[in-house]
C-alpha cells in the first residue's frame, strides 16, 4: 500500500473500489487493463479493511470502558 492510499479516507477508497468493479464488470478492456484494475481493487480493499479494522478496535475498547465505568459504580 502506497502512502498515498494510506492517506485514502474510507469514503474515497470505497468510492473508487465501487468504480473499479463497475468497470470490471462492464468489461471491454484489454487484459492489461483488467489486471491493473483488479490490482488497484485489491489495494482500494485492503485500504477499506485498514479502516474498518481501525473501527473495530475503538468501538471495541469503548465498550470495555463502558464495562469498566459500569461495573466501578456497581461497587460502590
């Protein structure tokens, strides 16, 4: 992944991988085409699984906070 798609929010990459397999699936391109765009699709997917697992994991330590705060004022 280029520093340039590290840069990608989650919204541009998913925009253009949706571009990139409708023109997949529209097909008349040339096989070298085909493979830079399946290429390109497969950078875009791993920007957009970056983010989502990014995603994850803060909503997943807020939820252990909340535990935390929740079972602190249990104790009480």
């Amino acid at each position: 992944m280029s520093k340039t798609d590290e840069a990608l929010g989650y919204e541009q990459a998913r925009d253009e991988l949706i571009e990139v397999v409708r023109r997949l699936e529209a097909g008349g391109t040339t096989l070298e085409e085909s493979l830079a765009l399946w290429e390109r699709g497969e950078e875009l997917a791993k920007v957009c699984r970056t983010w989502l697992e990014g995603a994850r994991k803060r909503l997943d330590a807020a939820l252990a906070e909340e535990e935390v705060e929740e079972g602190a004022e249990g104790s009480e």
